[in-house]
C-alpha cells in the first residue's frame, strides 16, 4: 500500500529533519524502508543509536510495526517505514521558516532542553501548543512550535491544538489531557 505524508505546516518539517539528521538514523530510515527489522538486528547493525534511532521514528509515527516470531522464539517486534513517500506542499513566511529551521538543526542539547521544558509546560493537564510555544518563546514561537512535534511526537498541526499526554504514558496530541 502507498502511504504519503503531505507535509502542509512549517512545523512538521522538523521531525522529518531530526529524523534524518545524523548517518544513524539516515542508514537505519533506509534499511527499514526495504524490510522490516527487529529492533535487536538494527542495534546489532547500527548499535545503541540504531536503536535509539528506531524508537524516534516509532514516536513519530514514521513506521510501523508488528510482532514476528523466527525460529520458534518468542515474538520480537518488527518496524518498517509507514510512508512510502513524502510530499511537501507549503508556502511560509521566511521569517516563520527561518525558525523551523533554526528548531530542525539545533544541537541536540539545546533541543532537548526546549523538549523538557515543553514537556513540563505540557504536564498531564495538558494545554494549547500555541501558548506552549509562545509561553517558552515570546519573540519566536516557531521554533518552539517545531520543536513541539518532536517533543510530543506528533506535529503541531494548530496554534490552538491542545497538547496532553495519552493514558498510557506516550505522548499525544488530543483534546483533553487523559
């Protein structure tokens, strides 16, 4: 089946551009793009960051997964890429992109730092992603804004879209906070 991601808001350009930001995770994108792999052969391929890497894309709804068994072992579960393709669709203000694309090439430290403040602003109550983001970046939301994506593993499609975290702990973007 053929699945495309249209890309339509500046925001959800970030993930897309963490995804593919170090050899890592451009290598294990493509490996699990042709087949699907079991976490433990893309850490055996790719080590501890191959790993980490598949974990990303898995929070980024970037694959999908399913439970496979090989030899009479226990089941493992097994990613491939979701998308087939990508399709980018988009007219923006240069001064909004600027800072989405400031969000996408920051160095991790400084985008995990803004992912924990967003994170905590988020709390279990949940709350609009624009006043997250205008909250944490008075003077230039959209980088935060890109960065909430990320953070909450989905993109931040509105700035009045609330943000909550889902029952079962994983972040999610939905109306009221679980």
């Amino acid at each position: 089946m053929n699945r495309i991601k249209v890309i339509s808001e500046p925001s959800e350009l970030v993930p897309m551009l963490r995804a593919v930001d170090t050899s890592v995770k451009r290598d294990v994108l493509k490996e699990v793009t042709l087949e699907w792999r079991t976490a433990k052969e893309i850490e055996e391929k790719f080590g501890p960051e191959g790993k980490d890497a598949i974990i990303f894309f898995e929070k980024m709804k970037l694959v999908e997964s399913r439970w496979t068994s090989t030899g009479g072992s226990a089941p493992e579960k097994s990613y491939h890429t979701y998308y087939t393709s990508f399709h980018i669709n988009a007219q923006w203000p240069v001064y909004e992109i600027s800072d989405v694309l400031a969000a996408a090439m920051m160095p991790e430290d400084e985008f995990l730092e803004i992912e924990d403040k967003i994170v905590k602003e988020v709390g279990s109550r949940g709350t609009f992603s624009g006043d997250v983001a205008e909250k944490l970046s008075p003077g230039a939301p959209a980088v935060v804004a890109g960065c909430c994506g990320a953070a909450l593993g989905v993109p931040m499609l509105a700035r009045s879209r609330p943000l909550a975290r889902g029952r079962s702990g994983a972040r999610a973007s939905t109306g009221v906070a679980v």
